[in-house]
C-alpha cells in the first residue's frame, strides 16, 4: 500500500510537470486538456456500461408469475440505468430525499380506534377525479406503509400516489402510531414484528369498499411489516396482491451492517434519534414501563429496540424479538402474488440475508434484484428529480394485477 502511494505521488509530480512546462499554449488550448477529459469519459461510460448498468434478477417461485410480469410488468426486464453520477449506494440513499421533488398530494386524515383503546390516523387520496373509476364503490384501493419513522408526507410515498394517479386509483397511507401528529391514547408504538394495526387497518379499508379490488405496498420498514402480515395469514387476506421495496429480510444481518462504522455514522445514529424525538414527545406515556432515560442514551437502533421495543412488546430479549421481526422467516407462507424489490448493494439489507432459494419455492414470491440503487433509493436520469425505478416498478406492477391479475389464477 505505501509502495502505491509512492508511485501515485511520483505520477502525479510527473504529470504536473509536463503540463507545467510542456503545455505552453494552455492546457485546454493545446488539446491535451480535452483529450484527457474525452479519455476520462469514455473510460467512465464504458466502465458504467460494462459494470453499472445491468437488468435486474428476477427470482420467482412459478413459471407463472414470471412470465406474467414479463408480459404486464416489463420494467422488471429491462436494463436499470442508475445516475451516471450517483450509483454508489450510501450516496442514492442519502441524496433521494433531498433530490427528488415533493409533489403536491391532498389528503383526508381519518382516526380510526383500536381494540386496545388507541388510534391509527390514516391519510386517504380518494381520487375523486377518477376518469377511469367514477364508481367509488369498485375504485381499486392501493394501501401504503412507510418506513421506520416515516408518514405519508415522505417523497417516496408522494411520489407512488402522483406517478399512479393518472390511473384512477384510491389511496390511503397507514401511519404508525404517534408518528403523523396524532396523540397516542395507549402506552404503546408499534414494531414490524406485532401487526395488529396493520390487521385492524386492513379489516377497516375493506369493510367500507368490498367490491373494490384491494392491494399494498410497503417500504423498508412498511414492507417488513407487510410481509409478517402476509406470512402470517396467508391465503386468507382481502389483499389481492403486495409489493414491498427495499425490505430488511433478516433483521440481525440489517443491525450488524448498520453499525459498521460508516453507516453507523450516516444513517444510524441519525434514525437513532428520530425514534427518541419520537418517545420523547409522548414521554408522559410510558414512564410506568419503560425506563425513558435509559432509552435516550441509546446510540443505536439495536440499543433502542433493547431498551424501548423488544420491552414494549413483551420479548424476553432483544434477539427473540428480532428473530419474530425478520420476514425471511415467514416468506413461505405468503399466499397472494407478491413482488419484491431490493438492491444488493443496499447497506440497511445486505445481499447475502436475500431468501432467494426460500423464495424460489414459493410460486407466489418474485424478488427483484437490482445491482445499485442503494436503500429507497433506485435514482435514475441525469436529474432524477420526478419518478425512479422503485416508483415505476410499483406503477406497473400495481396496473398488472389490477388489469391482468386474473391470469394468475
């Protein structure tokens, strides 16, 4: 290593040497400065051509469904060009929040009560305009889960409901408890291991549209819930189909990446301190069982959830509890087609905790694997300030089940 950065020091004096007294004409004058810049460009699109840009893997359970989203959902088929000047995948994950564009989404918030006295604030796009379903009765429902600490303002979710509006498509954003601005009536959050909520929110979108043909998609977080959800129920969902994006399959390889150093320091302590802010604000709820103070010393979200979820809960250890949240677990049993969508390169779910051989034997599952494209991330186009893949992913995979979802039976 000290040889190379010897010979890189002497490579550079040479190289300032040269230009110094040999390029006396300018540098960009002479030629040499362009023929270095179109050397270095071609050099880099071949290497992206070569190494960056490639079609995702398409792992499935049934010949079926592959073909299927071949022929109705080809986005999943096709060559993923992630920014040629953000591939990398700390930088698509750090950059998607603040590049993308906030379009404008009107909600109508909606509490609805729970069995153990709470409330779950639920944010509705009606889709009133609806050319396509003027009938709301049998308006296609697509039900959103956000991440870890997200609502339905996140970019991401913005971004599925304006790219799919043009569709005709009912919406509606399921916020965790004491997340969206609502007060939290019970002493308790919520986990991606207890889908409790997530059952009474279904159970509440179907009873007031029965006839109208009902889906989700879940993101990180959302999708991990989605998918204990779904293993766990099985056939025996209203839903007709999911997706989930960017899932964390194994809970203990997620938390093992997240606290090497560097994603420690970019992305952990950061959604460390999101869940605190969040404790904090409801702190007069839980004092009787959760030791608050402790909870705000945590400097991860292992600690956090050892100290504050897993207690919440009632696991006897942190590791039984993220033994229940992984959903690579529950995979098998998912009884409804589900498209899942992941980046290897995604440092919140490493590649190597991906249940690809589980999901090959269930003809219901199809992971979709991209090489790039980071966590949530997926960006695309020199600018990627409207859609990314992930978003035009979700779009036609929801536009095939709901339009060709028959096939499949």
């Amino acid at each position: 290593m000290q040889r190379l950065a010897m010979d890189l020091r002497m490579l550079s004096r040479e190289l300032s040497h040269y230009l110094e007294h040999q390029v006396r004409v300018g540098f960009f004058g002479s030629g040499v400065g362009f023929s270095l810049i179109l050397g270095f460009s071609v050099a880099y699109a071949c290497y992206y051509l070569s190494s960056i840009a490639k079609k995702p893997q398409l792992v499935t359970g049934g010949e079926s469904f592959s073909r299927f989203l071949q022929d109705h959902c080809p986005v999943v088929t096709e060559t993923y060009y992630p920014t040629v000047w953000c591939w990398e995948s700390r930088g698509q994950t750090l950059l998607r929040p603040f590049i993308t564009s906030k379009p404008l989404v009107q909600y109508r918030n909606e509490l609805i009560k729970t069995a153990d006295g709470g409330q779950i604030s639920l944010d509705w796009f009606d889709n009133d305009n609806s050319k396509h379903y003027m009938d709301a009765s049998t308006r296609p429902t697509v039900l959103l889960l956000p991440g870890l600490t997200g609502t339905s303002k996140e970019s991401y979710i913005l971004h599925m409901i304006h790219l799919s509006e043009e569709l005709g498509y009912r919406y509606v954003v399921f916020n965790n408890r004491g997340v969206a601005g609502e007060n939290l009536l019970t002493p308790r959050t919520y986990c991606c291991s207890n889908t409790e909520d997530l059952e009474t929110v279904i159970h509440h979108v179907h009873s007031l549209y029965p006839s109208a043909p009902f889906l989700a998609a879940g993101v990180s977080m959302g999708g991990m819930l989605l998918l204990n959800y779904l293993g766990k129920i099985g056939p025996k969902t209203p839903l007709k189909a999911a997706a989930t994006f960017s899932v964390g399959w194994n809970t203990f390889a997620c938390s093992e990446s997240l606290e090497k150093p560097l994603n420690w320091l970019l992305f952990n302590y950061y959604l460390t301190t999101c869940l605190q802010s969040s404790v904090n604000k409801h702190r007069h709820m839980f004092v009787k069982q959760i030791d608050v103070d402790h909870v705000m010393k945590a400097k991860s979200i292992r600690e956090f959830d050892k100290r504050f979820t897993s207690v919440m809960f009632g696991y006897r250890t942190i590791d039984d509890y993220y033994t229940d949240a992984s959903p690579n677990r529950r995979l098998k049993s998912v009884g409804i087609p589900v498209l899942c969508l992941n980046s290897v390169d995604d440092v919140f779910s490493p590649s190597h905790a991906i249940p690809i051989e589980t999901a090959k034997q269930n003809p219901n599952v199809a992971l979709v694997l991209t090489s790039y494209g980071g966590h949530i991330g997926f960006l695309e186009g020199i600018w990627p300030r409207q859609s990314t893949y992930m978003d035009r992913v979700f779009k036609q995979f929801v536009q095939a089940m709901i339009e060709h979802g028959h096939e499949l039976k």
